[in-house]
C-alpha cells in the first residue's frame, strides 16, 4: 500500500510541478472568484492520488473539513483561524519532539503518511523555504472563495520549521485554493533569532 501511493505520488508531482509552475507564470488563470457556494462546495475535494490508494479518502476528508468549516459566528472568522493555527503549531511541535520529523525528507513522508497532502519542497536554504503542497486536506476543490484557508498548515509548518530551525520563522500562504490556484505555496521566512 505504501509502496502503490510512493508510485502515484512520483507520478503525480510531475503533473503538478507543470500545473503549478504554469499557473505561477501566469500560463494558467486562477479560477475566477465565486461568491455563492455553499459548505458542501467546502467538503467537496480533489485528491485523486489519495483516493486511489484508499477509495475512502474523502470521507475522513469531509469529516476534518467539517470541524474546519464550523467557524462560529461569535468567536469570528480571525478568532477561528488562530484556532486552526494552533491546533497545527501543536501537531508540529509534537511531531518533532517525538522524533517524527527530523528533516525536511520526515516533514514530506509525515504529510503524506497523515494524508495531510503531497508536500513538495521547491526550494531550501538556512533563510528561507518554499513548500507547494499538493491534494491539501484543508483545500483540495474548494472554490476561489477569495481568501487563503490554511491556517492548521501554516501553523503546522511555523512549529516543524521553528523546532528544526531553532528560529524564529514566519509562514506566509502565498497561493491557494480559496484563492483560485489548484495548489496551495507557502513560504517560510527563517530569521535569525533563536527560539
Ligand atoms: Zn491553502
């Protein structure tokens, strides 16, 4: 099973590199914004190569979409994504203290293996890191609904990289699905105060 998902996944980030690297070159327009939609377009995703390897994924998808999407209105749209932040700095932190993650190879076989998404690494240096992730758990097939939505990555990302690095980081989430893109970017910005 993890060998037949390894397979689809070297063949899938040969697609998505093109698709990606088009759409940051303007070759490929974003999808264009969509004001109705409704949660069901939110839990609708698109994970073909999860999917393949267990029929079942967007079950256990919708189900993490569904927690993702229960903003209440009370705590608002800002309070809820420092929700989802946390919930994603505590995974990473807990992923490295316990020796899950100890480099960047970890990082993309502990995405793949918890089925958060294809991590791919563009680019790494001791300043800055620049992650595609590909078939996310939070974003795959959501709409261009005008905003980026992952905040549990971002959160994640901030605490793998700022435990790794031993810095301070900051995760920007440049392209998304919520933002028209078939992928989500994020860039991770090392700085040179030790945490
Ligand atoms: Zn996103």
């Amino acid at each position: 099973m993890v060998d037949l998902l390894k397979d689809k996944v070297a063949e899938a980030l040969k697609m998505y590199r093109e698709i990606s690297s088009k759409a940051l070159s303007g070759e490929i327009e974003p999808n264009p914004p969509q004001n109705d939609y409704s949660i069901l377009d939110l839990l609708a995703s698109e994970r073909p190569t999860f999917q393949l390897v267990n029929p079942e994924d967007p079950v256990y998808v919708s189900s993490f979409r569904l927690l993702r999407w229960s903003e209440p209105v009370d705590l608002g749209q800002k309070t809820f994504n420092i929700v989802l932040f946390t919930a994603g700095r505590v995974l990473g932190e807990n992923a490295v203290e316990h020796g899950l993650i100890k480099n960047l190879d970890d990082l993309v076989e502990f995405a793949l293996n918890q089925r958060l998404g294809i991590y791919d690494i563009v680019s790494a240096d001791d300043s800055s890191v620049v992650i595609n992730v590909y078939e996310s758990i939070s974003s795959s097939g959501i709409p261009n609904i005008g905003r980026t939505v992952c905040h549990f990555e971002r959160g994640f990302l901030t605490a793998v990289f700022s435990k790794l690095y031993k810095r301070r980081v900051t995760v920007e989430e440049t392209h998304c699905w919520g933002t028209g893109y078939s992928f989500d970017r994020f860039e991770i910005k090392i700085s040179d105060v030790s945490v």
